[in-house]
C-alpha cells in the first residue's frame, strides 16, 4: 500500500530490486496521495524498465486494507509477501523467508525485524520472533510485523488473506487465520527495518 511517501518510496522500491532472490513481482498499490509520491514512481520506473514492478492506482483513498487487498487480486505469484512503502527489506529477505516457508511446508511465515529511524539506518533494537504462534499464543503475543509476513497460497486460500476493514487490519488476519487453525513459523533473523518517522 503506497500513500503520502514521496520521501521513502524509491528507497523501498531499490531494496526490493536487491534481493537475492530475482523472481518476484512488486505491486505498488498507489491509495491516490496527496504529495509527491507517484511522480517518484513515475521516475523510478522510468529509469528501470523493470517488468517486475506495477503500479496499480486506486481510485480514491481507501487505506491500507483494501490497498493490501487490491494488490493480493492482482498478484500473479504463488507467495504474498508484505512491505509497507516506508519499511525496508535486507537483500536475503524473501531469499531466506522462501527457503524457510518451503523447509517447514507451511502457510505462513514471519521474521525478526529491527526498529530504524528516519533515514531507514538500523537503531539496534531487534525484535526476536518466537519459533510458532498458535492463535491462544498470538492473543498475547503480537510480534508478527506485516513487512516481515509471507504467506503460501497453495496451502491457504487468497479468500483467506483478504484483510477486514478495520483498525489493525493486519492483526486481524493474523488472528484470523491463526484461528483456523494455521500455525505461524517464525523466522528468528533481522530481515527487515521498520522505520520510525519523527
């Protein structure tokens, strides 16, 4: 979901351009901004040429939820990995996330993750992952961060992932699917940095 983040997108934009892993698509989920934030994308795919990236555009504001949920019916891809337009993923983040979905057969997998500020530099303050969360454990425990989520839809439906329109959108999935019966693995690795604006 991309809004009002002229800022940071090209920077989210090039961390996911140097991943190890090259067979992804980046669907960017433009929510109609009201700065700068889509003739930055404009340049930025100018300049690329990258097949790889979208841009989709929502015909008004309409938040993160049904961004999120526009992107997951486009998607082309078997794997849906989340990255909110200001947060940023390490190179061997979807690289080391696959291989780990793929080693446990599970439907959904999370990481570790490290606070940055302003500028998207780590600040040290890493966030640890538990090695599961069932949905009793979830309730109290709600490490799992959105840009650090991915899921399998050969072993979860889309249907399943759509997000509720409602505050803390994401949790609510997580809940969700939790309370289906899905066990969340997580991935005990800093792959990713969740900025902090001022």
């Amino acid at each position: 979901p991309v809004y009002n983040v002229e800022k940071y997108i090209g920077e989210t934009i090039a961390c996911v351009e140097a991943q190890t892993y090259g067979n992804w698509e980046l669907l960017l989920v433009e929510d109609n901004s009201s700065d700068r934030t889509l003739a930055v994308i404009g340049r930025c795919m100018e300049e690329r040429e990258d097949s790889r990236i979208r841009l989709i555009r929502q015909p008004s504001n309409m938040g993160a939820a049904r961004a999120r949920n526009r992107g997951l019916k486009e998607a082309r891809g078997r794997y849906i990995a989340y990255l909110d337009a200001d947060d940023l993923w390490v190179p061997e983040k979807l690289e080391k996330e696959l291989r780990f979905l793929r080693e446990k057969e599970a439907a959904f997998a999370f990481t570790g993750y490290e606070f940055a500020d302003e500028q998207g530099r780590g600040t040290g303050k890493v966030v640890h992952v538990p090695e599961t969360l069932c949905y009793r454990r979830a309730l109290s425990n709600t490490t799992i961060f959105t840009t650090t989520v991915m899921f399998d839809t050969e072993k979860i439906d889309r249907e399943q992932l759509e997000m509720p329109v409602v505050k803390s959108e994401d949790t609510a999935l997580w809940f969700r699917v939790l309370r289906n019966g899905y066990t969340a693995y997580g991935l005990d690795e800093n792959l990713v940095r969740y900025r902090r604006s001022d």
